[in-house]
C-alpha cells in the first residue's frame, strides 16, 4: 500500500502512508510480549551466576571449623538460585538439585548419572573446605549429553572454605591518601 501511495504520487493526507507505522509499532509489541519470558544471558552466563550466588552463599554459612556440609542446610541455599538453564528431553528442568559428596580430594570429575542443573559438593575429608561444580553442559557445546559444566575442557567449579579466625574478628582495613598540598609535599598513607 506505501509502495502504491508513493508510486501514483498521493497526497500527504493518503491513508495509506499510516499503515506502515502502525505495523512497525504493533511489530514491537509483540516482540515485546513474545521476548517477556526470556533472559537476556545465555546459558553459559546463567548457569555462572547460579554458581558464583551459591558458593556466596555457602560461604556466609562456613564457620570456623567447617564448612557446611548437611543437605538440609544447603537446599535453601539451592531453592533460591531459580530454574536452572537447561532442557531434558525438550522439557525445562524444573530446578537446581544438589548432591553432597564427602571425603573428597577435589572438584566433581564426573557427572554421570546426575540430572543437568545439580550442584555437586564434594566435601573434603577434613570438612574444612568443599569444592562446588555444576552438571550441565560445557560452554562449547549447545546439544548433548549432561557432563560438567566446563569452558575448553576444564570443569568451572568454586571453593567454600572454613573462615580463618582472623576474618571472624578483624574489619577491613582503609586507608587514605593525602593529597600532596596537605601534607607538605609527599602523598601519606593513613591506616586506621
């Protein structure tokens, strides 16, 4: 209809001319409403930040003897990370699992027989530091059978480890620079 208008040379007030905005504007209303339930990270950066909010979290958790290593005391900690990235079979997984593994010496190597989306936790022997890796898929890879979620081969995983006396006790330390006006000439560092 533009093409038209413009082609027999109509008059501004063609009634035709409105048709295209009007398309354009209804075209991004419905982009809009279709995009609505889509995340703007891909699976790689959403399955990332899952890990990094649970190791935060776990961390907070760890005393100064141990880490935390029940269960019961973590699936909170998973219950809040959302739905996990991936499909099963064509279906959404619904949630993050967890899986605890004790006397460990190391990450999780091996996924195999864990749903994608499971946090694996594998707890050293002197419960004084857990190691926490995710299955899912490796970074490269779109399709395909659940591993560790990896990048070129090397399995992303995080340390929780127990808190050392002096973090439960000393504050951060600040310190202040002098601008060299106010200290006749040289820049001085405070520390309180």
């Amino acid at each position: 209809v533009l093409g038209g208008g413009l082609l027999r040379k109509q008059p501004e007030g063609f009634k035709g001319y409105r048709l295209l905005p009007i398309l354009l504007v209804g075209a991004l209303f419905l982009d809009l409403v279709l995009s609505e339930g889509r995340s703007p990270l891909d699976a790689e950066a959403q399955a990332a930040v899952a890990l990094r909010n649970f190791h935060e979290a776990a961390q907070k958790q760890a005393t100064a003897e141990a880490v935390p290593v029940e269960a019961r005391a973590l699936q909170p900690l998973v219950d809040a990370l959302g739905t996990p990235p991936y499909r099963l079979r064509g279906v959404q997984v619904p949630a993050y699992a967890l899986q605890v593994r004790r006397n460990c010496e190391g990450p999780a190597r091996d996924a195999s027989g864990t749903r994608p989306g499971t946090l694996l936790y594998c707890v050293a022997s002197d419960g004084k530091q857990a190691w926490v890796t995710l299955a899912g898929l490796p970074a490269e890879v779109r399709f395909g059978a659940p591993g560790l979620f990896s990048t070129r081969g090397e399995p992303r995983f995080s340390v929780v480890r127990a808190r050392s006396p002096e973090e439960n006790e000393a504050q951060p330390a600040m310190e202040l620079e002098l601008p060299e006006a106010a200290s006749g000439g040289e820049a001085t560092s405070i520390s309180p």
